[in-house]
C-alpha cells in the first residue's frame, strides 16, 4: 500500500471530499485507512461504566484507499506515489515534484 501512517491525505470522493486530515492508523488487508476527523458516523450508545447517561456518540470509520491521494510535504499537492530505487532501498516520490516522501 503506498500510503503509511502519519501521512497527510486529503479526501477525493464521498461526503468528505476536500477535506485533509492525517492517517491514524492503516488496514493493509481490507485496503482502507482510519483519519481522524474523517467519515465520522453516529453511534447510539448503551449506558455504561464510561456512559452513565448513554447517548449519540461520533465514530470514525475506516475509508477506503481509493477514495484519498496522498499530499507532498514539498509541493502541497494532492499527488499519485511512485517509487524509485536508491542505494538497494525502494523509496516513495511524489509523482509531481519528483521529490522524496
């Protein structure tokens, strides 16, 4: 997957399209990313030890890969991720400005 934790994202199709955010945590199997701050849903909640009244609560949800492009930290571009190989190491280079991520 050529997105990693940490990096800036911003969001290219769904209810949240523009948005940035940074990714929080990536699902390699089901090829999705969890960003906070991004596709929020509501949650009914039961009442519980942390809820002692209940109530409606906002839930991340992972969104899928397809549907962000990551931004270079150089050229502030939403950009496709290559790859190029230096000294035996496979390196990430944003497709634009040809520099390294």
């Amino acid at each position: 997957m050529k997105i990693k934790k940490g990096d800036k994202i911003k969001v290219m199709a769904g209810k949240d399209k523009g948005r940035d955010g940074k990714v929080e945590k990536v699902f390699e199997n089901a090829g999705r990313v969890l960003v906070t701050g991004i596709n929020q849903y509501k949650r009914h909640v039961k009442k519980n030890d942390q809820m002692p009244q209940g109530g409606i609560v906002d839930v991340p949800r992972p969104i899928d890969v397809s549907k962000i492009m990551l931004v270079c930290p150089k050229c502030s571009k939403a950009v496709r991720v290559g790859y190029k190989m230096e000294k035996n190491k496979k390196v990430r280079i944003c497709m634009k400005c040809e520099s390294k991520i």
